[in-house]
C-alpha cells in the first residue's frame, strides 16, 4: 500500500503521475505478446529457428523497457532535457557509424552490433531529437536573445541527411512532420512555417523523381498493377477473412506466407485471428494515448513541457498510424513497426524512452518547482543584469 503521508520516491511518484497512461501503455505490451505468440512462429520455422524464438526475445526485452520507461518516468523536466541531450548525440554518433561500419541488410545500413545485440540507433535519436526541439523552440520565446530557433533547425539539418543516406525514409517522414508542428505550435512566423510546408513538398517530390526506391513504391500504391504488391494484397485478405470476431486464436493461414507478419504487418495478424474487434480496440488504446497526452499539453502553462509532451504524443500517434495505415492499404508500403506491438528490440526501448519522457512530464507539479526548474543561473542572472 503506498501512502500519501510517506514522502518516498515511489510514493510522489505513484500519486502524480497519470496512471491510466501507464495502463493503457503496458496493455499493448500484454497484447504485442499475445500477437506474436500468433504471428511469429511461421517466420521463424521459415527461418529454421525455434518456433517461439521471437515471443522469448520480445519477452527478455520487455524488462528492460518496462525499467526505462518507468525509471524515465520519475524524472524532473531538468533531467528529462538532460537525458536527451546525452541520448541525442549518442545516437547521433552512432547513426554517422552504421554509415560506415553498418551492415547491409535489404539495402539499407541502419543497424549496428554493439555486444552481440543488433540496435537501430535511428530509433533512440527519435524521442531525444522531439524533446531537444521542445526545449529550443520554448527557450526562442522566452530568451529571444538565444540562438535557440538556429540549434533547432542545425537538429535538423543535420538528422535527415544522415537518415536519407541510410537509407530510412519512413523516419525522415516522421521527424519531419514532427519538427514542423512543433515549429507551427511554438508560434513562430507564418512565413517559416509556409517556407518549411513548400521545402517539404519538394523534398518528397524530389524523391520521388530521383530515387528509384521511392518511386517504385509510390507508383505501386498509386497503380499496383505496375510492381510486386503480395505483402499488401496479403495483408487485406487477412482483413477479409478475418471478420469482426476473427477465426480464433493459431487459426489464421495468411500469416503463414507473409514476410513481415511478426513485425510490419501485425496488424493484418491481429485481424484475422482476432477479428476487426481487436484491431479496433488497439486503435482505440493509441487514440486514447494520444488524445489524453495532449489534453494534458493543453492545460501545461509551461512552454517546454506543453510542447515536448504534445512533439512526443505526435511522434507516437503517427508511427501508430501509418504502421496501420499500410496494413490497410491506405499509404504506400513502408517498414515501420506498431509501437509496442510488432516485434523489435530497439523500437521497444526506444518507444518506452519516449513514453516515459512523456509520463514524467505529464505528472502533476506544484507551480513553484516549475518556476524554479526554469529559474535562471545565478551566473546568468548577472551577467544579463550587467
């Protein structure tokens, strides 16, 4: 039992964090398990591994995303701008080496093997990369004087170079559209706004034209008779077959000849087995998640957390939709995992350092130690007086 008398970490903790957040968050754990005891073991008896052989991995990775995402959760802001400092240039780092010493693997270099474990730095940058952008973005409006809009946009111009020559489009996508709105929602001028929405549309469509990659797959949504659409088609006929109550847990047959049904294509699992019933009410768990994470961005009076919790909750709502989305056939083919659900290790941990970044700064804080996180150093203080 944890009292409201006994001022413990644990018990500050448990009485201002928002616990329905934390909830729904270890529901879709519990429910990414449930889908890749169902989805996993044909990919591995194809591969000739153990038939539960990413059930037990997803299992062992679990704890120490549940330690992230919890311990995250018990820090102040300052840490949280902090931790993402660290995380952001180590990951950055380590993005600059799977250029070079990454192997590849279906034509693309975003992998590395640090002790024997494969990670995908690009993952843990993601979160880091929203709150430091928070954080420039806040301190522009409230220290004009600082350079801090130019570190925002050197953020970015130094990330999605590095991301297109991986090559890893769907996160350029991700962190692009995630650092416009926080660019749009810090109130800076329409006409950068405009410029950054135009720069955007070339950038697609010059990928488009000049990369073969991009081109061949939006030529397969826009008209599929014109390549190879099996893993879509496939994914639909599971929609089909599935119904709203599904064929029942182990009775599914699509998932037996889909590539990725383990990792890109879950939710096609999670339909046929489960029936539309299921895939809506993960639907309505991301929703939740998101809608509840700006609710509370809405009521922060504070500029960092309002905009760090609202770049975050996009981040988050986003990749959730377009992993769906491609299941559905409603956007081009893209490898993105459902967060929290598909399997992979580095999307794991990385979305549960992220979503614990989102729950410490959601937790509730008297106004006093708000205003003193932001207080100036005194050094700061003097040198401005002067």
């Amino acid at each position: 039992m944890i009292s409201r008398a006994q001022r413990t970490p644990l018990s500050e903790w448990w009485w201002t964090v928002d616990r329905l957040l934390v909830g729904a968050i270890l529901t879709l754990m519990l429910i990414g398990i449930v889908l890749l005891l169902a989805a996993s073991p044909p990919v591995a008896i194809r591969l000739g591994i153990d038939p539960f052989h990413f059930v037990h991995k997803q299992a062992l990775f679990l704890v120490p995303a549940t330690v992230v995402m919890l311990g995250t959760s018990m820090l102040s802001p300052r840490a949280i701008r902090r931790l993402a400092m660290i995380v952001f240039f180590i990951s950055l780092a380590l993005v600059m080496a799977t250029l070079v010493a990454g192997p590849e693997i279906k034509g693309a270099k975003r992998w590395l093997v640090l002790l024997g474990v494969n990670i995908q730095p690009s993952e843990f940058m993601k979160p880091a990369f929203v709150v430091l952008t928070a954080w420039a973005f806040s301190e522009s409006g409230r220290r004009p004087e600082m350079p801090a809009t130019m570190f925002a946009f050197a953020m970015l111009f130094t990330c999605i170079p590095l991301l297109i020559l991986q090559p890893d489009f769907g996160q350029t996508v991700l962190l692009s559209v995630t650092w416009g709105a926080l660019f749009f929602l810090a109130g800076l001028r329409w006409i950068w706004t405009l410029g950054f929405t135009g720069a955007a549309v070339a950038g697609i469509f010059g990928a488009y034209k000049f990369i073969p990659h991009v081109t061949s797959r939006l030529q397969r949504f826009l008209d599929p008779a014109s390549g190879d659409t099996f893993q879509i088609d496939t994914s639909l006929e599971s929609f089909m077959r599935g119904g709203w109550f599904g064929r029942g847990p182990g009775e599914g047959t699509v998932k037996r000849i889909l590539p990725d049904s383990h990792t890109d294509f879950i939710y096609a699992v999670a339909a046929e087995e489960f029936g539309l019933i299921l895939c809506l009410i993960i639907l309505a768990l991301f929703s939740f998640l998101v809608l509840r994470s700006l609710k509370h961005a809405m009521r922060e009076q504070d500029a960092f957390a309002r905009l760090a919790v609202s770049g975050l909750a996009l981040l988050f709502g986003l990749q959730s939709a377009i992993a769906m989305a491609v299941s559905l056939y409603l956007m081009p083919s893209k490898g993105m995992t459902l967060p929290f659900v598909s399997y992979g290790g580095s999307s794991l941990i990385s979305l549960a350092l992220g979503m614990g970044m989102l729950i410490a700064l959601t937790r509730k804080r008297p106004q006093a130690r708000v205003d003193a996180e932001h207080a100036m150093p005194a050094f700061y203080a003097e040198s401005a007086a002067r």
